[in-house]
C-alpha cells in the first residue's frame, strides 16, 4: 500500500497538514464492526508492510534461483521424476524435510519385543482386565518368572486401596488459524488448503470473524454475550445458546494474545441451505466457540488397586458429573466407565494370568495436524501460508496423502531432502528459516532495516547457491540409484529434423521429447496421448509431426521443434494449442470463423482429420462444434468470405444417400453461421450461445472486414440463427 500512497498522496489536495491516509482494522464484516473500524481509524504501519515486502523478497528470489535451477538440471536427466517442476522454497523444504525426517525414523526403526503380566478377575458378572503397575519387561525369562509368582498356591487378588478423585477437562481455548485448519484435518478429513478457502468464502460471506490470526484468547473488550446471543435462534444449537445465556457465560480460558486479528468466531447464525458448501466447517467452528465459554467436563475417577502374591494391578474408571462443553462437541458428550464396587480387603480370585506378547511400533507418519504443529513451533511460515506449503508439497509430488490424512513421502521427495543434506545440511533444516521469521519480526517492530535483512539473507543464500550449484553431483549421483534415465524412460516415436534420428516421448510428468544424439529435450503439451502423425515432416525445420489427442476428443499435428521453440515467437504463440500462421495448420486446421465461447479471443479450426463425423475445434479453448453428422463426404475450407459475419466459407460436398439438399444436389458453398441448412447439420454440446463475432482480422475466421456497417437487424438474425443452433444441439 504504500507503493500507491508514495504516487498518490502528492497529488491528493492539501488539508491544511493534516493527515489525509487513515487505515481500517476490521475482523468481520458485520455492520457493527464497519462502523467501529470507521470511527476509530489509524495510522498506516509502514514497518508491518515492510516486513512483508521483505518476505515476499526473499522467498521469491530464492524460490526461483534453486527451482528453475534444478528444474532444467534434473528433468534433462531423468524420465520418471513425475512432476512438472522441481521446487525449493525456504518455507516448503524445510516442511517436507519434518515429513522426510519421519519417513527416516520409521524406515530405521528396529522393533522390540516387550511382555507384559496379563491377569483378570470377575464381578459382577463381568470379567475386568487389570493393568500391571510394572507396566512391561523386554525379557521372556523375566516375565515368565512374575507370571509363575502371581499364579503359586491359586492367589487371590486382595483390594489393597480404592481412590476417588474429582476430575475435569477443560474447556478449549478461543481458535486461531493453525487451530482451525488441525480440527478441520483431524475431526472432518478437510485439507489445510481447502479449509483455508472455506473459511475465507464464509468471512466474505458474514458468518466468520477473519480467518487468519495467530491470537488465541478473547480481548478484554471483546463482546462474548452478543455472540452467542446471534446464535440463539440457530436450530441445531440455539437452545444450548440459550441456557449459556440464562446461567452465564463461563470466563474463557486465556491463551496468547498475538497483537493481531482477534479468534475466529461465528458473526451470525446459519442453516446448512444458507451457509452452503462451508457449512461442515461453520458448524465445527460455531459449536467450538460455544464450548469455549461453556463449563469445563466434570468426571470423578476411580481407581482400584489390587496386590497378588506382591505383584501389583489396578483397575481404573471413571463417571460423569457434569459434561459440561462436551455437551455442544460434535463427537459427544463423555462417556462413563464402569467399576464395580470393590471394599477394601476384599478377595477376589482370579479368572486368567498369562503372558501378553507385543512389539514396540514406530511413529505413524506425519499427520497434516502433526505437520502444522511442528510448523507452528519452529516457526515455518506464518498462519496464513502454511496450508500453501503443505499443499505444494502435495501438488509437487513430493508427499501422498494416505489414510487417515497422514504424509507420506514420495522416493521423489526423499531423494531431494536427503539430495539437499549432502550438499547443504542448512537449506532444508527449519532453523535457517526461522532466524528468517525472527527478523522480518524485527522489521514489523521496528526494531531492523528491512533493505538490511533482505541484503543480508540474500547475500547468505547466493554463496549457499554457488555451492549448491557446483555440487549438485552429489544429488545427481543419489537419483541415478532412484530414477530411470530419459533414455530408459522414453520410447521412439519420430525422426529429429536435425539429426534424422529418432525422438522418444517420455510419457510421465512432465511430458516431453528428446533426443539423445542431440542431447536436446523439447517441451510438449502436458494433456493428452503422443503418436505419430502420417509420418509427414514439418516444412520449416524437418522433424516430424506428432499427433495430440486428449480426452475430449480434441486432436491436432505437431511439431516438436515448432512447439518447444515457436517460429512466430513466444509471445504469439501463448496460450494457443496451434498457431494459424503455421503451414501445417494452414493446411490440417485451416481457420472457419470466430470462437463461440464467451470471452475466448480463438479460432475454430476444421479439423481434416475428424472426416466422417466432422468438427471444428478451437486453436485456444476447448470449444468444438459437431458439423454435418455423417453426411459430408468432403469438406474444404475456401478462401471466400462471408458477406454477413466475415467466416470463411466451407465447400461441402455430401454423400448421395444422406444429402440434406433439395433435388439430390450434393455440393454446396456457403457460411455455416449464417446459412440456416449448414445451421441445422450443426451442433455444439459445450456452449451455451453459438455465435461470437468480433470482426478481426481477414483469413483467420475472424471476420472479412470487422464490422460492415449494415445496421443491428443483420448481425441480430445471426445472432438468432445461433442461439437456435444450439438450443437444437443440446436437444439432440
């Protein structure tokens, strides 16, 4: 903001020096915060967007140097990476490097046999399973020895003390983002990114407070009664609204106010119908909020001891006094666990002692709860960007998520970590990023220069680069044991138009073509199946063309050199599927008239190769008409114009059995806008409107002459003539 306040505010009328920028600071969007954010406006912090600006710096200037760097060094290497790019990031690497150290633990982990004394005894009609206060050995010997000793002279087991001890759970604190996105994981299976969205679309909406904030106590003017009472009409939970109200709202419990944002909380109530997708989200958040200033869950516990032969057991449970917030939880009240009624001194015999068999286990794989608690403590990233990077871990191919939400780590990921600790251990550990976090902390204080910080992380990370760069051998050396070559990955397809040699497709991400005689790898189109095209050569270089087919039935010749290296330049040839200049369009896609689809500055094309059941698909979108059904037998693009819209006219020449035309004719050459029988052979299942007439430019269906000046009544019955087409396709 204060990039535009430096252009604007000296040309902004004088006020007599007063100060003419004020900033709002709102959490929600209810009027009564609007209005209390109007009437207490402040001063623009210009150290807090410092801060961020230095953030934004840093990380993109590092992101880019090592991920375009290893990107072109590793996917000219090796065919089965399975991603289109290799990234690093100061704040994704070291949160796929906690999940990677997991993967570690795991994979060395030795397990353990350990033994436990098992014993049982009845009452009540109940047989009762008691805990050894030994708890487990890890030798067979020893175990067996305390077994025997439990069992001599058939031992009762005599209650040696029974406590009683009044208990509780507290209730939670008010919720923070990091809070918000770990419930959401763990309690609705809902990813930390998508969380993330939902909560933003329901603060744009006015259910929630502003989701991203690291506080997580309530201000001390923070209105709690109005809150809750905007849910006492709610239907699932207002009567529990109600009651907090008639007896009082408890003190919520304090937690760590950050300076920012204050807890997410709900504005005003909803129905499911109103709240919409969110809304499995807005009821967690709703009825958290109710639990944090509702009482806490009162239980007493018992605990009953018994002794056997001088071997020690318990027996715990517990009852319900009050369940106090568990009561609005979405998972339920508490549940009591029953003991029978034990006296002091009491024998009981025992039904059953044997010996429990176990194995120590390794830790699970990281859950993304557990990810953003370890992200939290060591500082990686802030509230509002840590669903980002483990969503990038995830979309990089770097992590898959398996049951139960947990992390698992790709041979992808484990080669770049363990790749980046051979090199350099610091580019991955946590601590280098959060010595970043702590200084752009210094600068939102005021407290450090942000062009100082920035210098000085840059100037420490350019050496770190350099010798990155000059030892990346070390992690090429480790993905040659992991990976397949592009020469093993690929298979042949198509002669280089420099060398005569064969071309192979690598078929995984990213998709590509290569040639090992030239040592040159050339980008191809990431959707759709690679196959060779008639063996015809491209005209301007010699290679030959590839076929492009996807799952839409979109299909078009290519060149590889012409694609990775476009002859009309890069900027032309941006976000296009081909161009129309190309001679190899011009004669297997020439151009029919304008794109159709709202918005879409293309070109629909006939394509020659789709005979007998015609179409015409867009060079940019992925637009298509069905044109003539299977009754042309032939069709040619002319290079006559249509006086009406400018289209190119199509000469078609139709079977004799199925000709639509009077009098058994079966040749005729007319505009398939505006024609009403080429009309009627014509159908589109992809649009809502057929037609879409800009006027530009001559030879590419685009129009003749732009505009004709004829008046509206002309372009309104075309205009007419295609709505009705495509109202009949959708119909058929």
């Amino acid at each position: 903001c204060f990039e535009v306040m430096q252009n604007v505010v000296p040309n902004m009328k004088r006020l007599n020096g007063e100060q003419q920028v004020w900033r709002a600071k709102f959490s929600s969007l209810a009027p009564v915060d609007l209005k209390k954010a109007m009437n207490t406006l402040g001063s623009p912090n210009e150290d807090e967007a410092r801060s961020v600006d230095a953030r934004q710096e840093i990380d993109l200037k590092l992101g880019c140097s090592f991920t375009r760097f290893q990107t072109k060094y590793f996917q000219g290497k090796y065919g089965d990476l399975d991603t289109n790019l290799i990234s690093y990031g100061p704040c994704q690497t070291p949160t796929l490097w906690f999940c990677v150290k997991r993967h570690d633990e795991i994979t060395s982990f030795q397990p353990e046999s350990y033994y436990t004394v098992d014993a049982s005894v009845s009452k009540a009609g109940r047989d009762l399973h008691l805990e050894w206060q030994r708890g487990q050995v890890f030798d067979l010997p020893v175990a067996t020895t305390f077994r025997d000793i439990v069992q001599q002279n058939n031992a009762l087991a005599r209650v040696t003390e029974i406590t009683q001890k009044e208990d509780r759970m507290p209730r939670p604190q008010a919720l923070n983002t990091v809070a918000m996105l770990k419930m959401a994981s763990t309690r609705l299976g809902i990813g930390p990114q998508q969380a993330m969205h939902m909560a933003e679309r329901l603060y744009l909406s006015g259910f929630l407070t502003y989701p991203r904030t690291e506080t997580n106590t309530y201000p001390p003017n923070f209105d709690l009664r109005s809150a809750v009472s905007a849910q006492a009409n709610h239907p699932l939970w207002g009567n529990y609204a109600k009651e907090l109200l008639q007896k009082g709202l408890n003190k919520a419990r304090e937690g760590v106010d950050m300076g920012d944002h204050p807890p997410i909380t709900p504005v005003r109530a909803g129905s499911e119908s109103q709240v919409g997708e969110g809304w499995r989200l807005y009821d967690m958040v709703c009825r958290h909020f109710l639990a944090t200033v509702s009482g806490d869950c009162k239980f007493m516990r018992t605990k009953v001891f018994f002794e056997a032969n001088g071997e020690s057991f318990s027996l715990a449970g517990r009852k319900v006094i009050d369940p106090g917030f568990t009561r609005i939880q979405a998972s339920g009240e508490m549940e009591d666990v029953h003991v029978p009624d034990f006296s002091k001194g009491e024998q009981v015999p025992l039904q059953k002692v044997g010996i429990g068999s176990h194995k120590t286990r390794p830790p699970p794989y990281l859950s993304e709860s557990d990810l953003l608690s370890l992200m939290e403590k060591h500082g990686i990233g802030t509230d509002a960007s840590m669903a980002t990077h483990i969503n990038n871990i995830c979309e990089r191919n770097y992590v898959t998520l398996s049951e139960g939400r947990r992390l698992v780590p790709t041979k992808l990921g484990i080669g770049l970590v363990h790749g980046f600790q051979l090199v350099d251990n610091e580019l991955v550990i946590p601590r280098v990023r959060g010595n970043i976090e702590k200084m752009c902390t210094l600068i939102a204080s005021g407290k450090a220069h942000w062009e100082q910080v920035v210098h000085h992380v840059l100037k420490i990370f350019r050496d770190k680069f350099m010798y990155f760069e000059k030892h990346v051998d070390l992690i090429d050396q480790l993905f040659e044991s992991t990976f397949t070559t592009l020469e093993a990955a690929g298979r042949p397809i198509s002669r280089c138009g420099n060398c005569n040699k064969y071309l192979s497709v690598v078929d995984r991400k990213p998709v590509r073509m290569f040639c090992k005689h030239c040592d040159r790898v050339y980008k191809m189109p990431q959707n759709g199946q690679i196959k060779l095209y008639k063996e015809i050569r491209c005209p301007l270089d010699n290679f030959e063309l590839v076929f492009v087919a996807n799952k839409v039935g979109k299909s078009y010749p290519l060149c590889p050199m012409c694609y990775d290296d476009p002859p009309f330049g890069a900027a032309n040839a941006a976000g296009k599927h081909w161009e129309l200049e190309h001679p190899i369009y011009q004669k297997y896609r020439p151009g029919v008239m304008s794109c159709i689809a709202d918005y879409c500055p293309g070109t629909l094309c006939l394509d020659v190769d789709s005979a007998p059941k015609w179409q015409i698909d867009c060079n940019v979108c992925m637009q298509q008409l069905q044109i003539f059904g299977d009754k042309a037998h032939k069709i040619k693009v002319t290079t006559d114009y249509c006086d009406e819209c400018g289209s190119r006219l199509l000469d078609v020449t139709f079977n004799k059995t199925k000709s639509p035309l009077p009098d058994g004719e079966t040749q005729k050459k007319a505009c398939l806008a505006c024609d009403d029988l080429f009309n009627s052979c014509t159908t589109s299942g992809t649009s809502k409107g057929f037609f879409r007439r800009t006027g530009k430019g001559k030879g590419k269906g685009k129009g003749k002459k732009g505009g004709r000046g004829k008046g509206r009544s002309a372009e309104d019955e075309a205009e007419e003539r295609g709505r009705k087409l495509a109202a009949a396709g959708k119909k058929r």
